[in-house]
C-alpha cells in the first residue's frame, strides 16, 4: 500500500526524466497517480465488497490479494508516468476490496467483548507492514524500482486463505435464509439470546444491491459514515503524501545528498507508523471506556491537535521529527473502523456498505491530493497542511451522530 507514498517524487522524476523532485511536472504528476491509486481504493471497495456478499467472504478475499499484489509487481516494468498510473490504480482495486471483505470477515468472527482489541491488533498488522515497506526503500535508497517487487509476495497467503479460512456462519444463515425465502419458505433468522433479527433486510426476497444503502434507517448511517469517512481520510492522506515532499523540501535538508534525505523520509515513517501501534491500543482502549462513536471523536480531536501543532509554525527537520509520532499516534483512530463500521449495516449488505461508505472516502481523498499538488507552491506545503487538519474538526462532529452498537454486531442492533 505505501511503497509509492514512500518513492513517489524521485521514482516519478526518474519516469519523466526531471532533473529534481521539486520540478512542477513532477508534483502534478505523482499527485495524479496517487490520485488514481485512491480512487481504484475506493471503486474496489464496492465492487469487491459486493462480491464478498455475494460469492462469500473468504472466496473473495483471495481475489483481492491477487489483484493487488500482480499489479502492484507490474509497477517495477512502468517506464512512463501513466503505465505507473494504471498499475497503481489496478493494484488499488484489490487494495480497497481486502478491506471491505476482510473487516466484515473479522467482525462476524470475533466475539464481541474482544473487538476493540483484534481491531488494534489488526490495525497493527498494518503498521507492521507499512514499517516493512520503510525497511523496504531505506536499503534500496538507490534503486527505488526494485521496490514494487516486494508487493507480489503477499500473493503466497492465498493458497492459505483458500485453504484454511471458511467463510463466517453469520454469513451463512443469512445466504440460507435468502435462498429459502426466494423458493416460497418463510425464514426468520435466529437473533442474539433466541430472539428473531432485527436485520429488515434479511426478510427481503431481493438480494440487496448498492440502492439499499440510500433506502430506511440504513441510509442515515450511510451517509453519516461517507461524511467522517471522506473528512478524515482526506486529511490523512494528504499528510502521509505530502510529508514526505515537505520534509524533503526542507531548507536545512538542501544541502544533504539525496539517499540521507531519503533514509531520513523512512526514518519518518518508522516514527509515524511505530508511534501509531501505541495508538491502535489506545484507541482500542478508549472504545472499550467510552464506546466506538466516541473513542472516534476522541481521537480526532487529538489528531487535528497534532496536527495543526506540527504545522502552525515553520520548522525544522529536528522540531518537525518530534510532531510526526504525535499525528501517527492518534492515527489509530483507523483500527477502529475496521470492527465499528461493517456491524453497522445488514448481514447480507455489510461488505457492500461498509466498502462502499468507507472507500468512497478516498475520492474525496483523491480529489483533495490532486488539488493539494496542482495549487501548492512547489517546496512550500506547511500552509497547505495546516489547513488540511481543519478537516478532521467535523470528521469530529458527525463521529458524534454515528450510531453506538450495543453489542457490536448486527447493524439493527445499533442505538
């Protein structure tokens, strides 16, 4: 997932042949492929989520891996900016879908009483693998290339999916119980302490399609959801983005020789994504006290804090390095949405909307990553980042209106 968001300028200034990554040329396009990296997210959200409720979660699961990791593999033979663009985008498409299917996968799994937790160690496990994508390009500092190869190994896993991961029971029952109600039988789906489901959805002889998002009480929590979805994954990436190039753009770092400007972009990832383990427990912590809506809000509130801290004056690479663990701290607001979002909505519709209200985030993401590189003054970004913080103020605000889930399960469930 961040091999690019570590290389982009100097692997893009290699493609167009600039002679620095502060060329405009170089900014505008490394904004557009990662532009089409969040916007293939977001459509692969949907279109994978739908087939995990439609040909199950573990199936699908496997699909998504190999998307990812054929083409983010094909990224190392893109000799011009745009094949870049169109590996990156494909990559994303099974990047966004293993999302979807995997945190429905998870949330139908674990009991209930341990979410906060497996919801922090999972997002661990992201971390972990984003520290290994710094390991990654610190030692191919000089043949960035070279590090888009490391993405295709996560393809062995799924001859493990496939194997040893049956799909959730949860998704089952309700598969059974469509079936059964499309032949004529009247099916009520067993609910929590032996009473019937309170999932409307599940009684419906039409297999749910995107529409039912927008349609009953669903459709608040859609679109409440897409709101604090859009805000604060727009604010995150395009600080994680345009981190990178701000740090490199440093006045005390001209100087510096590129590889150690490079070892120091991966000495600021290792700080940020070390510092956001801390942060997932934390959070987790915060969910268990005060309840997922908000532990969220919560977190928010801190990570504009950070944030707006680390950019409300001008720094340098010494003051700058002591903000960054701060905002990747609070970043693990994110883990949470793996187990709070897909329980919100109905069984059969839950890969569906929670890919589809999490992931169209990303467009938004990526409309904010296009504008941010067209209309900042190349080298000069803290302004722009500072002003992209402000977005985490009504991610805050909405969180707030989110439904609380009782036991965190079913979406019908929810206050």
């Amino acid at each position: 997932m961040h091999l690019y968001t570590i290389v982009a300028a100097p692997f893009v200034a290699s493609l167009l042949h600039a002679s620095s990554t502060t060329d405009p040329q170089v900014m505008a396009k490394s904004s557009w492929i990662q532009a089409a990296f969040l916007i293939g997210w977001a459509l692969g959200g949907g279109f994978f989520g739908r087939a995990g409720d439609r040909l199950g979660r573990s199936r699908a699961l496997g699909l998504t891996i190999l998307t990812y990791a054929t083409f983010t593999g094909l990224s190392f033979f893109a000799q011009t900016w745009w094949q870049l663009m169109v590996f990156r985008f494909l990559a994303a498409l099974g990047i966004g879908g293993e999302w979807a299917v995997g945190s429905a996968l998870l949330a139908e799994t674990w009991p209930a009483r341990y979410r906060p937790w497996a919801a922090a160690v999972l997002q661990t496990a992201v971390n972990l693998g984003i520290l290994l994508a710094c390991l990654v390009t610190y030692l191919l500092a000089e043949q960035q290339r070279a590090v888009f190869l490391v993405g295709v190994v996560p393809a062995i896993v799924v001859f493990w999916v496939r194997k040893s991961v049956p799909e959730p029971r949860e998704w089952l029952e309700a598969r059974d119980a469509r079936a059964a109600a499309r032949r004529g039988f009247p099916v009520i789906l067993p609910g929590r302490g032996g009473e019937p489901a309170a999932d409307s959805l599940s009684h419906s002889h039409d297999v749910p399609g995107f529409a039912d998002l927008f349609r009953g009480s669903v459709r608040r929590t859609t679109l409440l959801t897409i709101i604090v979805c859009a805000c604060s994954l727009t604010a995150w990436w395009a600080f994680m983005f345009w981190i990178n190039q701000h740090l490199r753009n440093l006045p005390d770092l001209r100087a510096w020789a590129k590889p150690d400007r490079e070892r120091l972009v991966s000495t600021s990832f290792f700080l940020l994504i070390g510092t956001s383990i801390a942060g997932n427990f934390f959070a987790a912590l915060l969910a268990k006290l005060l309840g997922y809506r908000r532990a969220i809000a919560a977190m928010f509130l801190g990570f504009f804090l950070a944030m707006a801290g680390a950019f409300c004056v001008e720094r340098g690479h010494v003051s700058l390095m002591r903000w960054v663990p701060c905002v990747g701290f609070f970043s693990g607001v994110f883990g949470l949405f793996t187990m709070y979002l897909p329980p919100l909505f109905p069984t059969l519709l839950r890969t569906t909307g929670a890919g589809f209200s999490y992931n169209i985030g990303r467009l938004a993401a990526a409309c904010g990553t296009i504008v941010f590189g067209l209309f900042t003054k190349v080298g000069d970004f803290r302004l722009a980042l500072l002003i992209n913080s402000l977005l985490l103020i009504p991610a805050m605000l909405v969180a707030l209106a989110l439904p609380e889930l009782k036991d965190g399960r079913g979406g019908r469930s929810a206050e």
